[in-house]
C-alpha cells in the first residue's frame, strides 16, 4: 500500500451541495487560518480514539493511544492495552513494532514530493491538500466547535484509492479534532484527537524512537490488513 493511500492520505459522509460565489471567501479564509495554525506546529501531542471499519466485518475495531508528531520528521503511535502496538511513520518508511511479541515489521515508502508536514492532514497544509482534492466547507454537528472540511479526490490516482476525506477543525486553534478518510472499498478510518499538547518536548523515547536490538524486522505492513478482535 502507498503512503498516499494512507495519509493523504493519513488525510465526505454526505456531500454537500458545489461551492458557489458567496462561499468561497469563506472557504479561503479557513484554508489559510488552517495553514497559518499548523506552521506554528513543531511538535505536537494527544491522546487518539481510531475507530476502524471494514466492510467485511460487521463491528468495526476501535482503539486508543497516544499520538506524538514532530513537524514533518514523523508521526507516531503509541496504542494502549491491550493492543501491543507501536506505529512509526516517517516520509521514507512505515515501522509497526509490537513491544510484547518482540516483532516489527518495516515498509520502505519513498520520498514524495513536498513531504513536508504530510502526516493525514495533521500537519499537512489545505493548499497543498487542493493539489490532489476538491475542498468543501459543509455542516456537521457530529463534532461541536468545529468546521466541517468535505475533501473528495481530484486526480485520478486518488480517485482509484479512496471516495473521500473529511476534516473537523477546531474553531479556536484552528488544528484538526477529528479526521476521517473513506477507501475506494467503503473501509474507512477515524482519528479523533483529545487535547492536544502543541510545542511541547516529546519523550526520549519518541523522538529517538529505535527499535531495540536483536528484533527481527519483516519486510511487510500487516497493520492495514483485516483486523479481527
């Protein structure tokens, strides 16, 4: 799987109707307050719910953790029991260890163009997203003090891997609440983010994150296959 497929592309339920005249100065002026929020974010921290749907399961799987992100370095995924589960996204590899079974596996992704601050929308600029989606301001009620951003694929390439992304943001600080990205299948996946710590020094054990010797590392990313509980 690409790093697109997943962040892009980590980043609309019911679309709504084509923006018109009187909307889009609103809409421009949200995309560059987004913007401007999120190159003042160096580093950032907060707790996740991801809820995770798949189409061939009836109950989707839902688990908690918390997030740690460095500017556009990398992303990080620290899951709480009983998952025994740490993520690692970085702009060249994808790394999934689990700390208990003393495994890790690794997905080399390449460098993409303008990487920087490209982590599902967390860090990732609107203008830079408009490359690759049409960008609606519509109305939700699912999450209170937020705008409700509909992105839906413009280029073919992301036309082929997913219907949609949406984006909650947060009035005040103008950062993401909550996230949601739909696959070409209808799987889908939900990031909603606690209080977010922004600027803050993250744990050595983040910022240094190496896996510990003598664990072996497969050449594979079973993360994004069917999970089952």
């Amino acid at each position: 799987m690409k790093l697109t497929h997943l962040l892009l592309p980590f980043l609309v339920l019911l679309l709504g109707p084509p923006m018109t005249a009187q909307t889009m100065p609103e809409l421009k002026e949200l995309v560059e307050r987004f913007d401007a929020a999120q190159a003042k974010v160096d580093t950032l921290q907060a707790p996740f719910t991801l809820t995770m749907r798949r189409s061939m399961l009836k109950t989707p799987t839902i688990t908690k953790g918390t997030l740690y992100l460095q500017g556009s370095d990398f992303a990080h995924f620290s899951f709480a029991s009983p998952e025994d589960l740490v993520l690692h996204l970085t702009p060249k590899a994808l790394i999934s260890y689990s700390p208990g079974a003393k495994e890790a596996e690794f997905l080399k992704i390449g460098v993409i163009k303008n990487h920087n601050r490209k982590f599902m929308g967390l860090g990732q600029k609107l203008s830079f997203l408009g490359e690759y989606f049409q960008i609606g301001l519509g109305q939700s009620k699912d999450v209170a003090g937020t705008y409700f951003l509909m992105l839906t694929p413009r280029t073919l390439g992301m036309k082929k891997r997913m219907q949609s992304l949406y984006i909650w943001v947060d009035r005040e600080s103008n950062l993401p609440r909550q996230l949601q990205w739909v696959e070409r299948s209808g799987d889908s996946w939900q990031l909603e983010l606690g209080t977010l710590q922004v600027n803050q020094p993250l744990p050595q054990s983040v910022s240094n994150f190496k896996l510990p010797g003598g664990v072996p590392l497969r050449s594979e990313f079973s993360f994004f296959a069917t999970r089952k509980k």
